[in-house]
C-alpha cells in the first residue's frame, strides 16, 4: 500500500512533505491541565494527536498542535524525577558542561523551570559568574540563586544583551512549534557577539519507539518527538557540534555545540545591511533631483506608468500635481492610470505634439530600446534621465550598463 503523503513543514529540517505516523485521536492535556477535580478532569477539553514524520530528516510532530491551547504562562511544565540513575544522567551531563566552560562564565538557561539544572552550575563555581533563567512561568524556587527573568527569550535581542558563554534548552525543544527557527535565531544572535557561544540542549529521544511500539511517548505537550537523525539535523544547523550522545539509558538525546553561521551566509547578511544602507541614501538623493527638477520648472515627462515604472515613481515622489505627464508605447496601458499616484497613462505620441525638456526612463534596462524607438518615432528631449548609483543621470553622458 502507497502510503498518504501530506502537506506538513518540519519543524526540523522546513520540508514540507510528511508521512501519517500516529493517530491518537482527541486527547485532553497530559502534564500541563492540573485538574483540581474528578469532573473538572473529565471536563477537560480534547485535542488532536495527528502526528507525521518528515521522510527527509526523520523527525516527528503532532501538525495539529496550537500553541495556544498550552497554559505555559499558568501552569510550570516541571519534570519530577528522583531516581538514581536520572540524578546520575544529571551529574554526568552538568560535569560535561562544566569541562567546557571558562572559571566565571555567563550561562542563561532558556526554559529553566524551577532553575535546578543551571543553579548546580552556579554552585558548582561558587557562584564565580552570572547565572540567568529564562521561563514564562514563575515558580517559588526559579530565581533562588540565579538570576530569574519570567519571559521568553529572545535570542536575537538576549544574546547581544547578556553575552553569553553557554545557552542552555534541556527539555524545551520538544515543545516548540518550530524548533529549527529558534535555533537558527540561536545561530544568528550568536555571530553579532565578539565571543564563542556553545549551546547545550537536550530533549527525549524516540528511537526505541520504532522498535517497542510504545505510544505513551506521544501526547499533545509535546508535539515534537525527536529521533536521533533528527535531533543531530537540528543541532548541525546551529553549528559546530562538539559532543553528541545520550543518556538515561537512551530515553534522552543531548548535545553540546558551538554555535555559529557560515562565513559565506554572514558576508551576505553584512552585503545586505549595506544595501539597505544604500538604498535610504538613494531614495533621499533622488527624491531631492526630483524636487529640484520641479522647482526648477522643468518639462519632464516619465516614460512608463505601472510595474517597475510605478514603483520608481512610488518611491521617488512623482505626484500627480507636479509631474502629471506620464506615457507609455503599449496601447493596452494608456487609459489606465498610474497606480496610487494617479496619472492618466497617455500615448507616447504626446510628445510630438508636446515636447518636454527632460524623459526619465524608470526601467533602465530597458532604456537603449526607448531611446530608439524615441529616434525612430521623431520624439525629442534635452536630457534622458536613468536611475543608476543611487542617483539621477544623463543616459547619453553618463556612465552606466545601459547604454
């Protein structure tokens, strides 16, 4: 039988086919309603377990949740565990972090819960550094000796702000809608700091399901279940992976990397800035070349009204009072009129009868073809202005692509 393929975006990998995996029908909360009654609990409202896999990275996740049915902001997700062999997982991993961190870091722990996982750091140096929490929720031990702020974390903002060492997100991930774009806002926030960041994360990890069967690993809390291809895609797009194992005898997945964005992808972040840049002083330069023109009293006509034509005159301020000439060659267009601005699109043969000084062709790629069809068609100007460099030139005398 050809398995139903659906349309689904990977929270992981962003691919956007997936495979039906689990169907768990309508299901209440399982760890965040805190019922305070047997009626209250029978009561609860029921959700969809609709969970897929994502054939590329293997990852699997309920494409049914809604964030908002989660009461994060009242109810703390805690996990309760005291049993010897998850205090030794915890040791075990708090050793591994530690080993990789400076005598006075800066950790922030992303979702921290009651603070129990980064408050051991904190002892463990002395409390020689700064320790932050990060979760929605408040509990009465959160901030008992680290720094506690009851909010989500921005990376792209936090990072800058707190100067990091370490980033931590045990148990978090699983719950997020789209982990691979935190993690990429992870990567990012990470490269506008002059320091290396690591980021430690953890989560469950799926694997035996596939071989026990097991569906208890599957509520609506939850709606990200990683496998260890998965969870490894996830981690290699934040960047250098240092360790990558797991614990509680493979029930968890963690990993320690150091984050970072490839050289290439930051050169086109820092080319994109400076077009930015760029194109504000373009837009004041000409819009002044504009004003000047009509203080000048000048006769301009625009050739071209919609399209690329339109938008120049969007953005350079060519109102309809001041420049209301605008033509065009093609008959389908003269009649209509230029789009938020308002002229009235005329037939370039205007210009026989009523000549202008100045032409500004806003396509400039197609300016050697308007020109000569302007030769051809006896249609006289004094000057022909492009758009090049940021500024209004002479498309005979001055130096561009176009000619």
């Amino acid at each position: 039988m050809t398995p139903r393929l659906q349309s689904a975006h990977c929270p992981v990998c962003h691919h956007t086919v997936a495979v039906p995996f689990f169907n768990g029908g309508l299901q209440p909360l399982a760890t965040l309603g805190w019922p305070t009654s047997a009626d209250e609990a029978k009561a609860m409202p029921r959700h969809p377990h609709d969970f897929v896999q994502c054939p590329h990275c293997s990852h699997v996740w309920n494409r049914s949740f809604s964030y908002d049915a989660i009461p994060y902001e009242k109810n703390p997700n805690r996990m309760f565990n005291t049993g010897a062999i998850w205090k030794g997982h915890l040791a075990a991993t708090r050793d591994l972090v530690l080993s990789h961190l400076p005598n006075s870091p800066t950790v922030v722990d992303v979702g921290c819960g009651e603070g129990h996982f980064v408050r051991g750091l904190s002892e463990a140096r002395s409390g020689q550094g700064r320790f932050l929490g990060f979760d929605p929720n408040a509990t009465p031990e959160s901030g008992v000796g680290v720094e506690f702020q009851a909010r989500y974390f921005e990376p792209l903002v936090d990072i800058a702000a707190v100067m990091p060492d370490l980033i931590i997100m045990r148990h978090v991930l699983e719950h997020l809608t789209d982990a691979a774009a935190f993690v990429d806002q992870l990567a990012w926030g990470a490269a506008q700091i002059d320091k290396p960041v690591l980021f430690f994360a953890e989560t469950p990890c799926i694997d035996r399901v596939f071989d026990t069967n097991r569906l208890a690993d599957f509520f609506y809390e939850h709606p990200s279940q990683f496998t260890t291809a998965s969870f490894r895609a996830l981690m290699e797009r934040g960047g250098q992976v240092e360790v990558l194992s797991h614990g509680y005898d493979g029930e968890v997945i963690y990993a320690l990397i150091r984050l970072n964005v490839a050289k290439g992808r930051v050169d086109l972040v820092n080319s994109s800035a400076a077009f930015a840049d760029r194109a504000d002083q373009s837009r004041v330069q000409i819009r002044a070349q504009v004003d000047a023109l009509a203080e000048r009293g000048a006769s301009l006509a625009v050739w071209g009204g919609t399209g690329k034509a339109a938008a120049f005159i969007h953005q350079f301020g060519i109102d309809a009072d001041r420049f209301p000439t605008v033509v065009d060659s093609d008959p389908d267009k003269v009649g209509t009129f230029v789009p938020g601005t308002g002229q009235k699109i005329q037939f370039r043969d205007l210009l026989k009868s009523e000549p202008v000084d100045i032409i500004i062709i806003p396509t400039q790629w197609r300016a050697k073809d308007i020109v000569a069809e302007m030769d051809r068609e006896g249609i006289r100007a004094t000057q022909v202005l492009i758009e090049h460099q940021g500024e209004l030139i002479d498309f005979h005398l001055g130096s561009h692509p176009y000619g």
